[in-house]
C-alpha cells in the first residue's frame, strides 16, 4: 500500500469508529463475575499490517482478557506438536450450529471443532501433556510473547479464578468428553481445564492481538521469525473463518468474508488476506457474544474496501472501494520466483533497501533463506549487503566475499545463472 493509499485507508478507520464509538446496545459478559466488571464504554482498533505500518486509535494501551481468542493459539501448539492426523482424531474441523458451550458432538463424539469450549479444552490436553503443569502454561505463554512482544503479554489471575469457580458448564463438557473416551489416554482433565482456564486469561490489547492476525496472515512468520507453518496457519485459517463468531459464523463469512476470532471479553481480532490483521475491542456483547461495536465497524470496512475472500469474482464493484491488496517487495521476494521479483522491481519502482521495524531489508531475509537467485537479483540491482539490523548484524565477511566474486563474474563475463548458482554451493 502506498504513503496516500495508507493515509487514506486511516483516514476511514478513523471515520468508523467515530461513527461507532456511540453505539451503547448490547451488555458486557456476566458469566464469569470478574468479566461483568468490565467498562462498557471501552473501545479501540488496531492495524498490523504485513510491511509493519500501524495504525491504532481508541483504548489500544488497555490490557484484557483474550478469552476464547486464545483459541487459534492453542490448536496451532497442538497441531505443531502432533500433527493434523493425531489431532484430527480429537477434534473435528466442522460448524457446530451450536452454542460455544454446548453439549452436543459429531458423530464421533469428538468436538466439532477447536474453537468451541470443548474443542479448545481438547487442544489443551494435547499441549504438552507430559510435562509439569508450569512448564505447560509456559509454553503457551512464550508462544504468546514470541507473536506479540515480551513485554506485551499478561495474565489476569484474578479472572482465572473467577471462571474456574464458576465453571460447572466446562466441567460438565470435560467429564463428557472423558466418559465418551475422546482425550487422549491418561489425560488429567483438572489440569487440562486448569490450563484452558489459563489461556483465556491471558491479558494483552488490540496492538498485540492485530500482530498476532498479522502473524496468521504471513504464514506463521513474524518480526522474521518463524512461530508457526504456513500449512497450519492454513488449517486454523479455515476453522476460523467457518467457525470464528459463535453463532454468527455463516452470516460474517457471507457479509464480512474474513478469518476472524471473537471474545466474550469484546475483541474481535480480524486475518485480511496479503494485506495484515485488525483487532476490534469494545466490551458491549450482542446476543452471539459478539462485540457489537467490532462487529459494525467490519460491517461498515467492507464497504469501503474489496477485503471479502470473495470480492475477486465480483466485476460490479463501485469505484470509491480500492483494493489493498498490492504485494510489497517483501511479498515478492519472499513467496515467488527471482524473476518476478525482477519484473516488481522494475515496474514499482520500490525501495530495494528499505527495511522493516528490526532494521531488516529483504536481502537479510532472502540470504537467511537461501534464495541465491533473488539475492542475485537484488544485489544485481544495488541492494545495499552491508546494511545493518538492529542487532547489529550484517552479511558476513565470507558472504561478502562471496556476493563480490559472483558480481564481478557476472559482470565480467555475463555468466548464466545456472553457472552463477553452482559458485554458492
């Protein structure tokens, strides 16, 4: 997105949630006591998108509890441990049609999918369940860290004693799941509802949660750092955007068209495809559980903006609704061929040594990578290889001596790139 298309794209969230900010329907959560002291009045929205822009307005320093948004969460670190196909015989990867707390099952008495109560209880007993219940807990809460920032996650204890005491309903949903022989053998289902209690109550704000989307939206990469798959970010992707909104599910895939996860805390935090994530919160719930404020504000988005899944099949689209879905050289270099990051660089015009919040240019990521041929294309066309991250780190001399041998042959003798490539091995 360029500077004017991003300054604009501002400009309309702002003009949102003005228009939003006043809406008073709907009430918070009263299920869990220390939820119905929540401030009603709260309201924020956060930006993330996939080259680090920002964008927050509202209450986006305020600190809550992620609730059932730690969901996707725990079914990645129990995907990423086991597998689909083990998991897969826990948890279905169906819509329930159902109330997120409800009783019912698939016909194989398994949870219809990891983002109700019983499904997100089964993910917790898949995460590390061999180990100590603190080291457990620490798991999720590093994976947490690793997504959004050390000092950007929390954890309430005061909620987590308040929905442990009052959890007739999940403890019900456990001891079922357990008669019905579908936790994994030997599971303890105390500790098991003691750690998904934990991961909803996990404090962090709309800032961290949009990283977190954003995260999802770059195929389990973030600040260059790999957290999860691409091909598990897929899955729970798909999960999210069919089984995401409790019992508004259908009607925000047809209206919205995006991944998403609701909270009965009031965040909604949001996946747009090759563009990043948003995060929503406001505390006044709709009949679902939904954020009524979050959920007009996605309404009101998709008016201006071709976000839907679906928007690419629709060739009757008004004028005032621009795209943002344009790839950075980031994008290309990352996910295509050296010779379409060639052509992008050609016709964009983009800066080949800008960097990202950590000080990192594409040249640092391609070379972690190993992607010689669009190394070769960058340096071709003056990437800078001494560039510095804000660690302190460059090239290292060996791979500085290499990039300058390989560009004087290349130079010197027009070397074809099957030559070039065998110089690197």
């Amino acid at each position: 997105m360029k500077d004017e298309e991003w300054s604009n794209f501002c400009h309309t969230i702002d003009q949102i949630y003005q228009s939003t900010k006043f809406i008073d329907d709907g009430h918070v959560a009263d299920y869990i006591p220390q939820l119905k002291k929540a401030n009603p009045n709260l309201y924020s929205i956060s930006v993330y998108t996939l080259d680090g822009r920002e964008y927050h307005i509202g209450d986006s320093e305020y600190n809550f509890c992620i609730q059932s948004c730690s969901k996707p969460i725990s079914y990645l670190l129990a995907l990423e441990e086991h597998g689909l196909e083990y998991v897969s015989n826990h948890i279905g990867k169906e819509p329930s049609g159902c109330k997120f707390n409800s009783f019912r099952f698939n016909d194989e008495n398994k949870p219809f999918n990891p983002l109700i109560n019983a499904g997100a209880i089964m993910a917790c007993s898949l995460i590390k369940s061999k180990e100590r219940d603190d080291l457990r807990f620490d798991h999720i809460m590093n994976t947490w860290k690793q997504i959004v920032g050390e000092n950007n996650v929390e954890f309430d204890n005061t909620v987590y004693l308040s929905e442990k005491l009052t959890a007739y309903r999940n403890t019900a949903l456990a001891n079922i799941m357990m008669e019905n022989g579908i936790f994994p053998e030997d599971t303890d289902i105390e500790k098991t509802l003691q750690l998904y209690f934990q991961a909803c109550s996990i404090k962090m704000n709309t800032k961290a949660l949009a990283k977190c989307a954003a995260m999802l939206c770059n195929g389990g990469i973030i600040d260059s750092k790999k957290v999860f798959s691409s091909e598990i970010c897929k899955y729970i992707l798909c999960i999210m955007y069919q089984s995401g909104m409790y019992d508004y599910s259908g009607r925000w895939g047809f209206d919205i068209g995006l991944p998403a996860k609701s909270g009965v805390s009031g965040a909604i935090f949001t996946v747009i495809p090759n563009f990043g994530g948003i995060c929503t919160f406001s505390p006044r719930l709709d009949k679902n559980g939904n954020s009524v404020r979050g959920v007009r504000f996605f309404t009101e988005l998709v008016k201006y903006y071709k976000m839907h899944m679906f928007d690419q099949f629709s060739s009757n689209m008004e004028s005032k609704k621009i795209s943002i879905n344009n790839e950075t050289i980031y994008d290309i270099g990352t996910n295509k061929s050296y010779k379409e990051l060639e052509t992008h660089l050609l016709k964009s015009g983009e800066d080949i040594n800008k960097t990202d919040y950590d000080g990192r240019s594409l040249l640092h990521v391609l070379m972690d990578e190993k992607k010689y041929d669009s190394v070769f294309v960058l340096l071709k066309n003056n990437a800078n290889y001494k560039l510095k991250d804000r660690w302190g780190n460059s090239l290292d001399n060996k791979q500085c001596i290499k990039i300058k041998i390989v560009l004087l042959y290349y130079f010197k003798y027009k070397m074809t790139l099957k030559s070039y490539f065998s110089r690197w091995k």
